[in-house]
C-alpha cells in the first residue's frame, strides 16, 4: 500500500475540494477542511501502527523515476524520525484547523476565508513530502514549496505589519534556499551516480575541501529554516505577524525542517565537514540558548516573546544534532516533536488570548487569572512545557539533549543549563504580568476558553503530560533511526568513565 | 555595382535609424520605420540579383507586406493614442517608467 | 551604362529625401519625402530585374501605405509641427552619433568585402518564362504556408485597426430635444451675453453687464480672459478688472446638467474639460478635435 | 565505617503497590483540577481522604519493611521503563529502605494533618478545592523525590515539588506580591535545579547510569575531583530547595502564601528536601571530602543567619521562616558531617517536622483569630484568648529552643555534639546559634502570648475550630516526644544505619556533657534577655528604627539587596541591551543590507525614463555594436 503517497494525496484532493466550494459557505470549507486533516490523521496513525522499529531503516518506501534524464525519483519513505515529525504535522494540523476557525473571518483579510483552510491543507501535503522525500531534488522541490502557502497565510490573514514579516519570511527562506540549490546541484554534479537518491549519496563526497563547501551550502539553508542564530529575524516578524494558527504550523513544523535537514542531510552526506564545523554549530546554537532567551525576557508582545523562546529551544536542538551522541540526537528529535506541541499549544492560546483583548501586549492584560481560570491554567500548563518542567514531554528532550551534550562537550552543556533558569524567567514572568495580580479592566468581561477551544488545548496538553511521564513509545521509534545516523557519520558511541558492570546494574535496579 | 546598391541601402538604413531616434511626431517616426524597411528591401533585391535567386525577391515581397500591416496597426494606435493625449510625441507617452 | 547613370541620379535623390524625412519641420513634408524616396527604389528595384516588386512598391507603398500615411496626418492635424527643441539631454548627439558609426561600419564592411560581378536573374526566370511567373511558382508552392500566413496576419491587422480606431457609443445619440433640455436646465436658457452687452466698451475681452447692472462673468472666454491677465490688458474699472481675473483663474465654473456632460462625452483630459464649459452651454457645439469626429 | 546495606529487588506485598502512596494523591490532584467547580463541594474531603490514604499506605509498607532483618531492608519496586534513550536508559522505580520510609511517614503524616487543618483554614476561601489539589499534587511529586530510586526520579520530583510550592505560594494570585514571591521562589529554585541537573550530568558520564545503588556502589572507583564536583553540584541544589545560603531569598518572600502552605512545604517537608539529597549522596560525600566540608559551612553559615534575621522581623511568619532556614542549616551541619550527623540530621528534621509545623499551625490559628494580621507588634497577651493554640505552640517552642528533655533537646545537642567532635569551630558557632534560636524564639513567644494587648480595634480573638486545634495537638504531642523517642538509645541511627551506612561507633548520649551545658546556658540567657525586652517591659507598637545590626537582620542580611545588585539589575541591563543588540544589530544589519539594495535599484530604475527614444537609442548602439564586432571577429 502506497502509504506516503496516499497521505500526501488526501489532503491535496481535499485542498482543491475546499477550494471549490461555492462561495459564502465558509463553515462548509472549514468543516471539510476539518474531516480531511482528521482522515490524514487516522491514516498516519495505521501507518504508524505498521512501522516496525527494529526493521529496515527507510519503510513505506516508493520509488518511480520523476526525471530520468537527471535521475531524479519521486521516492518518499520513513525511518523512526521522519515517521515521528509526520505525526507530529498532521496531529498539529486538525487542531490548527479547529483553533482558526474564526481565524481568516476577520474583516481586515485579504482573501477569502475557504482559500485559507485550503492552503492549511496544500501545507499540510507539503510537511508530509518534506519529512518523507528520499530524494534530495524532490526534498528541495517541497523544501521551496512550502514557502508558498505559508507566504499567503502570513501576508494575507495577518496582522497590522503582515506585508513586511511575511515579504521577509521569503526573503530569508529563499536566500538559503538558493544556497542549497547550489550544493545540491553541485552534490549531484560531483558525485558523478547520476541520481539524486539520498540511500545512494552516502558516503561518496570523500574530499573533504568538496564536503565542506557543500555542508555549507545545506547548512546555511537549514539554519535560517531553523533558525540558529543569527539567521533568526525573520521569525520573531513572522510569528507575530501571521495568524496564531499559521504560526503554530510555522513554528511548531515547517521550522523543523531545518532541523531536521541538518540531522539527515548535513550529518549523512558530510560527515567530515559535519565534524569539521561541530564546534562552531554548537557555538552558535549555545549563543542561541542564551540569546533567544535573554531576548525572549525583554519583549514585550508575547507573540514576539514565544518566537523568541523558540529561538532557544531550536539552539537546544541543533546542539543535540551537532553533539553526534545517541543521546543528544534522540533527545533533539523527540525536541522537535515536543517543541511542536508545546509552542503549538503557547501560541494557539496566545491567539486565544488576542481574540479576546484585541492586543499582543503583555502589559494590556492582568489579573486573567480570576475571570478565566481554566484560560489561566492551560497556558501555565503550556508556559511550564516550554520551560521543561518534569513532568512534561519538553523536559525529558531537554534533559536527553543536555546530557548527551555533556558526554561530549562539557562547558557548551553546562552554559545551555543557564537556559533553564532563563526560561523560567521569562515563562513565569509573563505569566505574573498577564495573568497574576488585580484584573485589568479590559480584562473583566472575559469568557473562560468555550467548547471548541478546550477541544484545541486538551489534546496538546494530554501529550505533553502523556508523553513526559511515558516518553517510550516515541523513544523507541526514535532511537534505532538516530543510531543507524550515527553509524553513518562513524562516530564513536559514548562510554561512562567507571562502567557500573552489567550484573551490578541488573542487582541495582 | 552590387557594392553600390548595398551602401545606398545602408545609408538610408542609418538615416531612417536616426530619424527614428531625433524626431518625436509618431507619424514621422513611423515614416522613418519604414524607410529602414525599405532599406532593406533594396538589399534584399541586391542579393537576388548578385545570386542570382529569387528568394531575395520572395522575401522582400514579404518584408512589404508586412509592413502594411505593421503601418495598419500602428496607425490606428497613433490615432487612439492622439485620441487620449491630443498629442502625437512619442515623448508624452512615457508613463511605463520607473 | 544606363544602369549606373540611373542608380547615381537615384541614389542621390533617395538620400537627400530621406535626408528630408528626417530634417524637415512639417510632417507631410516628411510624408512626401517618403514618397519620393519609395518612387526612387521602385525605380531602382525594376533596374534590378525586379518588376513586380517595383509595380508593388509603387502601388503598396506609395499607393496604400502613404496615403495611408497621410489620412492619419491630416486626421491629427496637418499643421501640427514639431517643435524642434530636443528634450532628452544627448539624445540628438549620440543619435547622430550611432547614426554614423553604423552607417560608416556598415559601408566599410561592405567596401571590404569582395563581390564579384552579380549573377543576374535570367537563368532563374527563364524556366518560367519572366520575372512574375517565376515569383509565383515560389509563392505558391515552396512559400505558400508562409504566404497564407501572411494573409491571416493581414486580416488580424485590418481587424485590429478597426478594434483600435472604433469608439462605442455608449448613450443613444441626444436628440434636438434633449438638447433643448439640456439647455433649459443650465440656468442659461438664452444664449450666452454677448460681449459688450449694456457695456461701455464692445471689445470681445471685456464682460457684459446684465440688465440689472452686475456683471457677467459667463460673457468673457476663458482663454480670451486669461491672455488679458497674462499681458495686463485689463480695464480700469475695477469691476471689470475683477470679473476678468475670476474668469482667468477658473473661479467662475458653472454646473452643467447631466444631459449635457452626456452629450460633451466626459472627455478624458481635464485640461481639455475646462476649455470646454462656455461651448457646452450652447449644448452640442463642442470644441472636439477632428479625431472625435472620425470615431463615431 | 559500614557501607549500606545491598538493595533488594523486590515484587509483591504492599511494598509491591508502595506506588499507591504517589498515584493516590496525584489521583486526587487530577480530579480536583480537572472536575472544576463541580468538586468544590466535596473537593476537600477527597483530599484529604486521599492523603491519608498515602498515609497509610505508607504506614503499611512501613511495618512490611519492619518485617524483614536489618539487612534486608532496602528494597527496589520497578515501576517502568521511563527513558530509554540512545545510551542513557533509565528505569523507573522506587526505593523503600529506612530513609525514605521516614520521609514518607514524615510527609503524609504531617501532610495530613495540615490537610485537615486546611479545612478548617481555608474554609472561606472560594477556591479551596484548588488549594487542596495543589496540596495533594505536593503530596505526590515530594513522595516521588523520597521515593525514586534513582537521581532522574528524583529530579523529577524535586521540580514537582518547585512546582506545587509555586502554585501555593502563588495561591493568592490577585495579590501581586504573592504573585511575585511565587515566581522568585521558582526562579531561585531554578538556579538550584541547574546545579542538581550538572550533578546529574556528570554522575551518569562517570558512571553510565543514574540509579542510586549503583552509583553509590561505584563511588569507591571514582576519582575524588570528580566526586568533589558531583559533591558541589548536588549541594547547589540542596541549597535552592533548603533556601541555604546563596539561595536563601525566596524563602522569606514565600511567606505569601497561606499558613498551612507555609507549614507543610517551608517548614516540614519540601525545604528538607536538601537535607535528604545530601543524606542519600552519603557515599559521594564520604568519599569528597571538601565538598563535605562545604556542605558544613554553608549548614553553619545559614544557621547563624536564619537565627540573625529571625531575631528582628515583627512579622510572625517571617520570623519562623528565618527559624525554618537556621534549623535547616543546623541539618546541613549534620549531614555534611558524615554518617555519624546523617542520623541526627534526619531525627532533627523530623523532630523539626513536628514542632515548626505545630508553630506555623499555631501561627495560621492565631492569624485566623486576628483577622490575617502577621505583625507581632498588634498581638500581646493572647495566651489566654487561645489557650490551645498557646499551649501547643508554647510546647513547640520549647522544643524549638531544646528545653530539656523535649524533641529539639536531643537532636539538636545530638547535631552540636558531633559537631563540635568533628571540629570544634563549627560547633561552637552551632552553641552560639543555638543561644541566638533562645533569643529569637522567646521573643515571638513573647511578643504573641504574652504581656500586655496591642490589638487593633474590632479584633475580637477567640480559638479556632476543632478542626484546626487537633492537628495542633497531635502535632505538638510529636513536638514533645517525637525526639526522645528517636534519639534515646540511638534508636533511629540503628534504624538507619542500613540505608546509610554505620558510622564507626555509635555516638554515646551525655545529657550533662560540657557542650550540652553551654549550650543551655546560652539559650538560657536568650530567654532571659527576650523576656526582659519583650516579655516584661512594653513592646512599641511601631518597630524602633533599631541599631545597625538591627536594621541589617530586619533586611534579610541585604540578600535582597546583593542580588538585586549583582544579579537583577545587570540582567535587566543585559536584556534591554540584547533587545536593542537584537533590533538594531542583527535585525539592523538584515535590514541595513535590504535597505542598501533597494537603495541601490532605485538609483539604477532612474535609468528606465519611459522615453521610447531612449530605448531605441540604446538598441541603435547595440546594433552598432554588434556590426563593429562581426567585424572584429570576421577579421580575426
């Protein structure tokens, strides 16, 4: 069974079946949109029930000849961690659909309300491919593609400055998107196989001047997808700016494609380079953790403050790709996919937050707390997600992350600690000034989240709560696929300085 | 003789580009449109002599035709510009700029 | 011998008018110049054992095209010549420039190159039996794709013209009486004082006086008014004086009824607008160049 | 010295579902939270009755643990495969032996009884279903730090309780200075955190696994540099969650939370928490000996300044909180002095349990009677207002100062003794301390009972419910007791002795030893003179602006102040810098560049004029161009 194909299929038919709805039957598109991305959802899940994680590496896998004269294949297949960045898509996408629902009403959009839900789906196909491309050509093709939809989201349905975020969005996006169609060119070029199956390009750069031009190529691109400091403007603009729904889809996967990129791409194709560079990644993303974080404290318009915190939590993530230890990288993939819930879920209550006040500005609200309880506890539910508490999904990827950083790098491990403490600084006290001390007056007729929004928030929080308590089921998908990477990239597995032996640790435990 | 005919052909060619470029009445920068066609056709018969074939011919035949057509609509556009601008100066009609 | 006496006249002919296309003020000047050098090179085609191309040249070009040519000048204005100050800075200079240098590149090449004696036509036409039958042997077999789509061409073109040059009439055409209508409802059912009307003085410049003794801004033509301002010629009287300024400055703009706008056919240009609003008082005598007329 | 005893792998009887004792008040949390305002009629009864259930769970797997010999006693329940990562791989499981089994007891007995005294207290709050399911979530994230059997676990907990001390502190939420203090508390925490994460890190890089018996059983092998930095790390977050200094701030502002909060979280059982941290690492510190050595000073140093700061608030929580940080600092004392403190330090802290929760209680009671004042200097002769509330605090405050024969007697002369074996500068400061606690306590007592009334008017005190005044009682029945019991025949060291190893010889109680008088002596004197300034002679109802010293206790030391200085204001400096580095700098240059582009083609668009000429002009050069170079290049 075609699995990818078929996901891909269903919401691009979906997306010109909302497109063609009569006009003025909005509720019609949007519930359409809705029954689509949930049928998507239901069918990843079947096919997640079929992966096998001690099986092959590339599952589901499809390979036709696209471009024979070049060599290039539509080939889409999974390994552990695109399977787990699927999922992540298209769980995100239904409760994105339902958290908009009144999100491209607004009178100041610019195009109708059925085109909106029908790009939300186009994107939706377009995350799939994306994560499930074997190709590099066809990876490049959606990895440009992608642009698009989300371009018309934040330039059409956003807010006041949308026209800049969203021109500067592309901007930025095409400029390392060029790069990387340079070095793959370039890949294809070199490499002499006559195709651009990435299975078949390991290992074939051996020079290492070649491999490191070409790394840059990749990771320049991936970095401002990312983003790592500092290529990082463009978000902060364009979270803001773009509908909280978008944003979520924006922050929450498309900027993961960097991260991944650079777990599947940079690290396979260049393993030299890859080493080569290591300590100026890690460098950049500490100097993110930091950064983005101390930046995140000083802001002021709590859209801009969680892009920012996005800012470091993608350091903490690039670090554990560029740590090249079991640990740090599935510690950085589940991130990806922790990271997604918990922003998601910040800014979709953010923007439940907006639609009520009318205002992004930490300081036009307070006292939220007393009139809307249950709008007060999710978001601190949320905020404490982003700052990893225990508990919570975010916080067993953080600490993978760090401590697998350790094994290998001491002090960068030990400054991205301070990031906890920052993050707390600035959760909380975004917190304390929204939410805390006397009501603000406009604040007093506040509603308390209704029915559709409590349906929006409740998933995202069960899995942070599930999966922090029960990470296994994501590990164990994850983990084989980060191993088969680092065997690919040659480096050696971590070793404890005073093995407590195997027979001591079995009585132990 | 032949080498007569193409420098005639070619000074009138460079006249009619200049008139092109120095006048502003659109009729008369027509006018020197078609002198560089004309132009050309002389060539153009030059060479089916100096050839001795006929296709020279053929073509400039062709080049005429053309142009009657191109004298047709650019006209008609001169006249529905005029009809806007009250004016004929290629100079006035100078609004796809920067 | 005759061939060269026949080319030196004509090349000499070809460039002076070509020369005058380009220098001379008056476009129909430009437009005669045209013809003669097109007469000139049917001649030339024909000494080039081109007859049928010369007949075409002479019927075509100097038939269609230049009466052609003509139609549309007159239809613009035949008086309307150019003013000869160059607007864009260089231009002229560089023009003459490329001019030269192409001119002088081309001949030098063409000097350079070795050219033997020209083969002639005669053993191509011979087969058919002259110079027409031989043409239209090729036209009609090796080139007649190409010939009928230069018929198309023709057609889409005569379309075109007609597509470009056709103005639809938008409203029915005012009868006499909407006219008389419109002429009530502008308040000025008489016609318009004359001049000098009750005045002291009858010049065409200076405004009526109404029987109630005020003055008329609505007797002095705009234009008229606003050369007087411009060279001072104004009365001394300062009623007077004042009446010519308003008109002048456009203050005085009276209200046409909507029939009439109808009628004046909302022109384009506002400029042209307020020339306009003392003629459309006289409903229907308008101030349309000829090019209006041509289009209905 | 003997080393712990093996732990035992362990399945079935009530040790076997000893997880009830965590999921049966995180159950309660759940249900509270999520049912909304449909539980708020019943809301405190369920949480109640779920932390007795814990309680006796707990009492339950006790007596079980009691059933085998000694050796036997420390026994592993694997729970699940929590985190298999690519190397990492750690299993979740709980310990049983004798240390958690105390702090199990500890908790969810005390736990209880402020739950009950909860209901009574916050009776007319209207969210008080919520506060009981913050309390029951407490309940359960510190039972999980007691009980994990492995440092993860206990991470996990340890944040959980930071968590439910932030909802609680912050349980007044409209109050912005609540809010404020609950935030503090978890950001200061934070900090601490930070260092039990490194100390984390760097147990498992050394030895691959973060499980406390193995770890300990591997600590012989590692280097001592390393052990020393585990030793430090650890002891950084000991300090955070035990508010020792230099993270001792929030401790005095999280006095804004209720009483009952205050009592149970930062008093009994969560600011301990350091105190077992450092008990249950016993090994690491054995084998490091400077990190013990630090771990002594910062218990001393923070004894001292508890003592100094409790001697000038007029507020009567406060006042307690800056008691709470001294008798914390004595426990650290005592843990850094090796297995031979790790007993008294537990016994102390259970003992502490006891009768600084009784007081906190009493303290709510009295506040319940004043209309939520705090300041002392309105209180005054209410002893026989509220003979209850006077009795059972007067009976926690003897035990406090360690009259003889009470709870505070013997583990705190157990603390100074060893203390002053060990190194008699540290045991001396200890003595002085222990004069300072006299003083300051007295002084409270004092100010609150006694003398002469300073109420505001329409203050009408009377005796709380019977809800309030029976865990009053059972409390101060511990606080009487409760030490003695332990102590005397080093009933307890036995007890713990296989959990933490055996110290070399049994310490032998002198009750009339040379220390144990000096210290009397002292504390004698600090009631003596509280009673002279506070008891006897009028207490100003408006505090006197008071002597240097005074003013620098009254000050919380300018720990405030320090941070303030060094931390707080630079970091609101170097945000408001990145910010603007952020916007102008990065962002500026990004934009600077666009800027300087679009510049630059509108420069280059003046070149298009729209002039037709123009555009033939330059197709004329090219032709030119173009003949010249066929030219050139037919030439060639």
């Amino acid at each position: 069974m075609p699995w990818l194909s078929i996901l891909m299929g269903v919401p691009v038919v979906g997306a010109l079946a909302v497109a063609a709805v009569p006009k003025g039957n909005d509720k019609l598109a949007k519930q359409l949109t809705l029954a689509v991305s949930l049928v998507v959802l239901a069918l990843t899940l079947a096919m997640a029930t079929q992966f096998d994680p001690s099986g092959a590496r590339d599952q589901f896998s499809e390979v036709y000849s696209w471009i024979p004269s070049f060599g290039v294949h539509y080939a889409v297949a999974v390994d552990g961690i695109a399977l787990v960045l699927i999922a992540l898509a298209v769980v995100l996408v239904p409760i994105v659909v339902l958290a908009s629902w009144h999100d491209a009403d607004r009178p100041e959009a610019k195009r109708s309300v059925k085109t909106y839900f029908a790009l939300i789906l186009v994107l939706e196909a377009m995350m799939i491919g994306v994560f499930a491309a074997t190709d590099i050509f066809l990876f490049y093709v959606f990895f440009e593609a992608m642009l698009i939809p989300m371009y018309f989201m934040i330039g059409s349905y956003g807010g006041a400055q949308r026209s800049y975020a969203a021109v500067k969005f592309l901007l930025y996006s095409l400029f390392g998107g060029l790069l990387m169609l340079v070095a793959v060119i370039a890949l294809y070029v070199v490499a002499d196989k006559g195709t651009f199956l990435q299975p078949e390009l390991i290992g074939v750069i051996k020079d290492p001047a070649t491999q490191k031009w070409l790394f840059l190529g990749f990771f320049i691109a991936f970095a401002v997808k990312a983003p790592l400091w500092p290529f990082h403007t463009w978000l902060p603009d364009a979270a803001a700016q773009a509908p909280a729904g978008a944003a979520v889809l924006l922050v929450g996967v498309l900027d993961k494609v960097g991260t991944y990129g650079m777990l599947r791409f940079c690290l396979e194709l260049f393993p030299d380079a890859a080493k080569f560079f290591t300590p100026l990644v890690i460098a950049l993303s500490v100097i993110g953790i930091v950064y983005g974080a101390i930046v995140a404290i000083g802001q002021t318009d709590m859209k801009r403050l969680i892009a920012y915190t996005s800012i470091s939590h993608f350091g903490f993530i690039t670090m554990g790709v560029f740590a090249m230890t079991a640990d740090a990288g599935s510690g950085a993939t589940l991130y990806m996919v922790n990271h997604g819930f918990s922003t998601g879920a910040l800014f979709l209550l953010a923007g439940f937050l907006i639609n009520r006040r009318g205002s992004q500005y930490i300081a036009d609200y307070g006292g939220v707390q007393k009139v809307a309880p249950v709008l007060a506890g999710t978001f601190l539910v949320a905020g404490l997600s982003s700052l990893s508490l225990p508990g919570l999904s975010t916080f067993v990827s953080e600490f993978l992350v760090l401590i697998g950083t350790y094994e290998r790098y001491i002090v960068p491990s030990i400054i991205a600690l301070s990031g906890m403490v920052l993050a707390a600084v600035y959760i909380l006290w975004m917190y304390q000034r929204m939410m805390t001390g006397p009501t603000a007056e406009k604040v007093k007729a506040f509603p308390d989240l209704n029915l559709r929004e409590k349906v929006v928030v409740v998933p995202l929080l069960a899995l942070l709560i599930g999966f922090g308590f029960f990470p296994k089921p994501l590990l164990d998908v994850i983990n084989p696929a980060v191993q088969q990477t680092l065997t690919s990239v040659h480096v050696q597995p971590f070793t404890p300085a005073i093995p407590v032996t195997a027979e001591k640790k079995g009585a132990g435990q | 003789m032949t080498t007569h005919y193409l420098v005639l052909s070619a000074l009138l060619f460079a006249i009619g580009g200049v008139g092109v470029l120095v006048r502003r009445n659109a009729i008369v920068v027509f006018m020197c449109v078609e002198l560089m066609l004309n132009a050309c056709n002389l060539a153009f018969v030059t060479f089916a002599r100096q050839h001795g074939n006929l296709e020279g011919q053929i073509i400039a035949f062709f080049v005429m035709i053309v142009a009657a057509a191109e004298v047709v609509v650019g006209l008609a556009i001169i006249v529905t510009i005029f009809r806007t601008r009250r004016s004929a100066s290629v100079d006035d009609a100078n609004l796809l700029k920067y | 011998m005759g061939e060269t006496i026949t080319f030196w006249v004509l090349a000499v002919v070809s460039v002076a008018a070509a020369l005058g296309l380009v220098f001379s003020r008056k476009a129909v000047y430009s437009a005669l110049m045209l013809g003669v050098v097109m007469l000139s090179l049917a001649v030339l085609y024909a000494v080039q054992d081109a007859p049928f191309l010369a007949v075409v040249q002479i019927i075509v070009y100097t038939g269609a095209v230049m009466m052609l040519f003509l139609f549309v000048l007159m239809l613009v204005g035949v008086d309307s010549s150019d003013s000869l100050v160059e607007t864009i800075k260089g231009q002229r200079f560089w023009a003459v420039v490329a001019g030269l240098g192409f001119a002088v590149l081309l001949a030098a090449g063409i000097g350079n190159a070795v050219i033997g004696a020209p083969t002639g036509l005669s053993g191509a036409v011979s087969a058919d039996g002259g110079n027409v039958p031989a043409l239209a042997r090729l036209i009609f077999t090796r080139y007649v794709f190409a010939f009928e789509v230069t018929s198309a061409l023709l057609i889409t073109a005569a379309l075109g013209a007609m597509v470009l040059a056709h103005r639809e009439r938008s409203e029915p055409k005012p009868t006499q009486k909407d006219l008389s209508r419109a002429r009530f409802l502008s308040g000025h059912p008489s016609p318009l004082p004359g001049p000098g009307t009750y005045a002291r003085h009858n010049a065409i410049d200076m405004p009526a006086l109404l029987p109630d003794g005020t003055v008329s801004e609505l007797s002095v033509n705009r234009v008229i008014a606003r050369h007087d301002v411009a060279d001072g010629h104004l009365p001394d009287n300062p009623r007077l004086a004042q009446a010519i300024r308003k008109v002048a400055e456009g203050a005085v703009r009276t209200e046409q009824p909507k029939v009439v706008q109808a009628v004046a056919e909302a022109p384009e240009v506002p400029a042209t607008a307020q020339e306009k609003p003392k003629a459309a008082q006289a409903a229907g005598t308008r101030a349309d160049g000829p090019v209006e007329e041509e289009g209905k | 010295m003997e080393t712990a005893a093996e732990i035992v792998q362990h399945s079935g009887g009530v040790i076997g579902v000893s997880w009830l004792t965590i999921v049966l008040p995180l159950l309660g949390a759940a249900i509270l939270l999520l049912g909304g305002r449909r539980t708020d009629r019943w809301g405190h009864l369920l949480g109640v009755a779920m932390s007795l259930a814990s309680f006796v769970v707990a009492v339950l797997v006790f007596v079980e643990l009691l059933g085998f010999g000694p050796d036997q006693r420390r026994r592993v329940v694997e729970l699940y495969d929590f985190l298999p990562g690519g190397t990492i791989d750690v299993k979740m499981g709980l310990l049983l032996d004798p240390l958690s089994i105390s702090f199990a007891l500890l908790i969810t007995g005390v736990g209880s009884l402020i739950h009950i005294y909860s209901i009574g207290y916050m009776a007319h709050d209207p969210n008080r279903r919520r506060f009981f399911a913050y309390l029951n979530l407490f309940i359960a994230a510190m039972l999980l730090l007691v009980l994990a059997d492995n440092y993860l676990g206990l991470y996990v907990g340890w944040e959980g309780v930071g968590l439910a001390s932030y909802l609680l502190i912050g349980f007044w939420q409209h109050k912005p200075s609540a809010a404020a203090a609950a935030k503090k508390a978890f950001i200061v925490n934070r900090v601490g955190d930070m260092g039990l994460a490194l100390g984390i890190f760097v147990i498992f890089t050394t030895f691959g696994t973060v499980a406390f018996g193995p770890v300990m059983s591997g600590v012989p092998q590692a280097s001592q540099g390393t052990l020393t930095l585990i030793g430090l790390a650890l002891l950084l977050g000991a300090c955070g969650k035990s508010a020792q200094l230099p993270l001792q701030s929030w401790l005095l502002d999280a006095m804004e939370g209720p009483t009952p909060v205050s009592a149970l979280i930062h008093a009994a059982t969560m600011v301990t928490a350091g105190v077992y941290l450092v008990v249950r690492s016993g090994p690491i510190y054995v084998g490091a000996p400077t990190a013990a050595l630090v771990v002594t000073i910062v218990g001393v140093a923070t004894l001292l300044a508890g003592a100094i700061i409790g001697t000038a608030k007029d507020d009567i929580k406060k006042a307690l909180a800056g008691s709470t940080m001294s008798q914390i600092g004595y426990m650290m004392l005592a843990a850094g002095l090796g297995p031979v403190g790790y007993a008294f330090a537990i016994a102390h802290l259970i003992a502490h349990g006891f009768f600084k929760a009784s007081m906190f209680l009493g303290a709510g009671s009295v506040m319940h009677a004043m209309n939520d004042e705090v300041d002392m200097r309105k209180f005054g002769g209410l002893a026989s207002k509220m003979k209850i509330t006077w009795i059972t605090f007067g009976l926690g405050y003897l035990a406090i100062i360690g009259f003889p024969l009470l709870s505070g007697y013997w583990t705190k002369d157990g603390i100074i003794e060893t203390a002053m074996e060990h190194n008699p500068i540290l045991g001396w400061l200890a003595v002085i301390g222990a004069g300072i606690t006299g003083f300051y306590m007295s002084r409270l007592f004092f100010m609150t009972f006694h003398g002469k009334p300073r109420w505001e008017k329409d203050v009408h005190p009377h005796e709380s419910p019977a809800v309030m005044t029976w865990p009053l009682i059972i409390l101060s029945i511990g606080s009487v007791f409760g030490g003695g019991f332990l102590i005397a025949g080093n009933r307890f060291m036995e007890f713990l002795a296989p959990a933490v190893g055996r110290p070399e010889e049994m310490p032998s109680f002198h009750p009339f030893s040379v220390t144990g008088l000096a210290t009397l002596a002292l504390v004698a004197v600090g009631v003596a003179y509280a009673w002279m300034r506070y008891g006897r002679a009028e207490v100003p109802a408006v505090a006197p602006r008071g002597s240097f010293l005074t003013v620098f206790a009254r000050r919380d030391l300018y720990g405030d102040a320090i941070n303030e200085a060094l931390f707080m204001r630079p970091g609101q400096w170097l945000t408001r810098l990145a910010v603007y580095f952020d916007n102008r700098g990065v962002d500026g240059l990004v934009n600077g560049l666009a800027a300087l582009i679009g510049g630059t083609s509108g420069r280059l668009r003046r070149v298009q004029t729209g002039f037709v000429r123009s555009y033939a002009l330059s197709i004329f050069f090219g032709a030119a161009l173009l003949v010249g170079a066929w030219f050139v290049v037919g030439n060639l």
